[in-house]
C-alpha cells in the first residue's frame, strides 16, 4: 500500500485479511482505518487482529445503534465508547507497534465532534491536588454523565458527601475519588458488584459520555440554529424546551450538528492514514445512504401533513448536516492508499493482486453422508496438510470450547496437538504440531504455508455466537 490509488486484494477469506491487515498496521507512523460493512464485522476483526498481532493497538469507533432520524438516543455504552476512542486519537499518536482504527460504514457516515473540541473537554485531576466539587460536578451534568445512587455502568457518577464515585468511558472498573474538603486524598478502582476497593490510581481523567454538550453556548447555539432552521418555535416543541432548560432530552443527538460550530469525520481524524475496507463496503455504503434519505423524506412527509407521534413535532436536520454525502466520501478517499478485500481470486490487473488464501476445507459433506464419521475425516485431512508441509491451526470460539475440542481430537487419535494464545506462539510451534487456538472465525481459511479449520467447518453452524 504505497501511493495514492484503490487496490483490490483477492484472496482474502475472513481471518486472512485480519492477518494481511495486521501486516500493514504495524509500525506504520499515523495508523491504518480499516472500514468494516456491520458492527459484527468490526467485532470479528478486532479479535483476529489481537490474535494475529497482540502487541498492535486497535481502537473501535462503533456507530450509534439507533435508526436516522429516530426520537430515541444511542444507547449509552455506545456513546462512551465513541467519546473514548475520539480521546485516544486527539491525545496520543500511533505507538510505535502500530495502530488500527476499525470502525463501519455507519460510523464512517457520520459527523462526529471535531477534534478541537474533544481536546478541549479532557478532564484531569492528580491525586494530593486541588478539586472543588462543584466543578467537577458541573463538568459531568455538561458532559452527559448520569448521576445515580449506585454507579454501575460508564457514565454514571455518584456523590456522597466527600466520596465521589465515577465510571468513566473506556475504563474496566468506575473510581472512587476521596476528598477532604478540597484536595484528593484518594483514588481507587472498585467493583462496582462487591464495591471493594481493587487499586489505587495516580490521576483522574474524564472525557465526555455524550457527544451532546449542554454547557451555556452549545445550548444558546442550539436554539438560535433551530429558529434559524424551522422559524420560530410557536408549538408545543419538548425538545426546543428541555434544551433551552438545560435538560437532556431523549433522542437530542439526532441535532448533533446544532450543538457544534462544526463537525469532523473519521477521515479527518485520520487525515494521512491508509484506508483498508471490508468485502462489500461500498454496497452496504450505497445501501445506508438510501435508509438515510428514506427516513428523511418520511420525517418531512409527517411533518407536512402533521401525522407526527404523540403530537410532538419532529422536525429533521437535513441529511447533509448529520451524514457525509457520496462525493464527500469519495473526496476523502482519493488522495489516500486504499486496499479491499475479496475473498475471492480475482484475475490479474494493474491494481489487483492475489494474496494467495481461499476458503478453507468445510466437512459438511461427511457430516450429512450416514456413517461417515467427520473426526475420521478430520484425521486424514490433518495427516494431508502435514504431508504438504502447512502449518495447521484449529480455531475454536471460546477456551471452553477448546479443551472439549481437544479431548474429542485425541480420543480420535489426533495427536500432536498446542494450545495457543496468539500467533507468534503458531509460528514457533514445529510444523507437525497442530495449534489449537480461541479465535472466532465463522469459518477457517487456507494458504500456502497455513491451513486454519474453524468450528463450524467441522461442527456445523452454532445456533447461539458469542456476543
């Protein structure tokens, strides 16, 4: 990936383009963006890549999980999430091992905050240092935090006397601030379950939860752009009034860009990197835009004909305003390298090359034939692959399912068997020792030196995945 220009990578199989993606992200100054077609897509990925390249750092910018144009918020995990991976990006640039920002069509569409302003609400506070309650507490009813007897979830805080308790977005486990009066004595992890303390931290630092700021000028900018957008506010309008009040309301993201003097894109976050897209994006892209302008035209049809729910008017930002148009994406992406998988073998020409995988080996045939035993099967296919000098790597999707898997192969007299953590420990592995790994692949993958057989190649497809 050198250069300006698109390139078309065949054969790529799923596991395969995590493993080549890997191979690009590391080292590389500024990160790749890799473009997955759904949030499963994007999940599958980042476990691939932290199998395949456990010392690479991986972000996930997830989409909000809501539809256009709806009246609820995104769920409010999500918007942590989102909130927490814009941070890392405007704090610290691509570690020296490499970096990968996966994200999806979804999230690629749409407007986000611009980095100046992520940058601005960070929120530190040092342990032994000076923090007067009220500020700390106006920061996080501006910032989206939620204030609860009990903290639980990212996004909450509670406050009880000189204890503060918080669960910022992006940590494991929520803290628990001590102050006397105005300085920190402490700061401590706890279990949000047992609320035991687990360990003790040097500093505290808070991003925003929700992408929606409701200090004084984004709320004074909000309404002089709806006034200016929809006229004058005559009717019974909920969300006009709990803004002006300074009260979130449900479904106030979908006004995003009314809050901001300007919104940014993933590809201005990321204005250098190389772009890597999964099979299929720009279908799955062509296909949001069209639900994008469905809704739309839907809100405005109500509108016009005053059928909104429960009396309250909805009135739509253009699509423009909240999503990146076809031209617009296409602008951001033509000064950059640009990769696509394709799990298929494609013919040569001048911007396609073969990365040399296929699919791999599926015993669905044996499992449907009465009296063919598929772990038979399994043997000789195992015995072939050694004979040919492949590495050979069986992929299961939990540890669980891994041990049982590997009593089942050897009470089949299939030997020679490793468990594994990554793919480093594969690759020192001797050729004739199968590696047995935890790595959620719907089904495994072939290339000339690896032959990697998935559960459900084996098994059949699960009627119940892993989240």
């Amino acid at each position: 990936m050198k250069g300006p220009g698109r390139l078309e990578i065949g054969g790529a199989p799923e596991g395969y383009e995590a493993l080549l993606l890997a191979g690009f992200a590391a080292g590389r100054p500024g990160g790749v963006l890799h473009i997955a077609r759904d949030d499963a897509r994007m999940a599958a990925m980042a476990q691939a890549l932290l199998f395949f390249a456990p010392g690479l750092e991986v972000l996930l910018l997830p989409a909000w999980d809501c539809l256009p144009y709806d009246r609820v918020s995104p769920n409010a995990a999500i918007a942590s999430q989102r909130m927490d991976c814009l941070s890392r990006l405007v704090q610290a640039p691509a570690v020296h091992t490499g970096r990968v920002l996966l994200t999806t069509v979804n999230a690629t569409l749409q407007r986000m905050p611009s980095q100046s302003v992520v940058a601005g609400s960070l929120f530190r506070a040092e342990l032994g240092g000076r923090l007067e309650l009220p500020a700390l507490t106006g920061y996080l009813a501006r910032n989206g935090y939620s204030r609860v007897a009990t903290v639980m979830e990212p996004g909450e805080y509670a406050v009880r006397g000189g204890l503060i308790d918080i669960f910022p977005p992006g940590a494991e486990e929520p803290l628990r601030l001590d102050l006397f009066g105005d300085q920190i004595e402490g700061i401590r992890r706890f279990d949000p379950l047992t609320q035991r303390s687990t360990g003790a931290e040097q500093q505290l630092q808070l991003v925003p939860v929700s992408e929606v700021p409701l200090d004084q000028a984004s709320i004074e900018r909000f309404r002089v752009g709806y006034r200016r957008l929809f006229g004058a506010v005559t009717d019974d309008d909920p969300l006009y009034q709990a803004i002006s009040e300074g009260r979130k309301q449900i479904g106030m993201e979908h006004w995003l860009p009314l809050f901001h003097d300007d919104l940014e894109t993933v590809f201005d976050y990321l204005p250098e990197a190389p772009v890597t897209c999964d099979h299929l994006v720009e279908e799955a892209r062509d296909a949001r835009l069209a639900t994008i302008a469905d809704y739309y035209n839907a809100r405005q049809e109500a509108r016009k004909s005053r059928l909104s729910e429960a009396g309250a008017p909805y009135k739509p930002l253009p699509p423009t305003m909240l999503y990146v148009e076809l031209t617009e994406w296409e602008r951001a992406l033509r000064p950059r390298p640009v990769a696509s998988f394709n799990p298929h073998r494609l013919p040569e020409a001048a911007r396609t090359i073969d990365a040399g995988g296929k699919p791999g080996r599926d015993f669905a045939p044996e499992r449907a034939q009465p009296g063919v035993n598929v772990y038979d099967a399994l043997r000789e296919h195992i015995t072939a692959l050694r004979g040919a000098g492949k590495r050979v790597m069986l992929a299961s999707f939990s540890a669980g399912d891994r041990d049982r898997q590997r009593g089942v192969l050897e009470d089949h007299e299939i030997h020679r068997l490793q468990p594994v953590e990554d793919f480093a420990a594969v690759e020192r592995l001797p050729a004739s020792t199968a590696a047995l790994a935890v790595l959620g692949l719907e089904h495994g993958f072939e290339t000339a030196e690896l032959a990697v057989i998935g559960e459900q190649d084996l098994l059949g497809d699960r009627l119940v995945r892993p989240r």
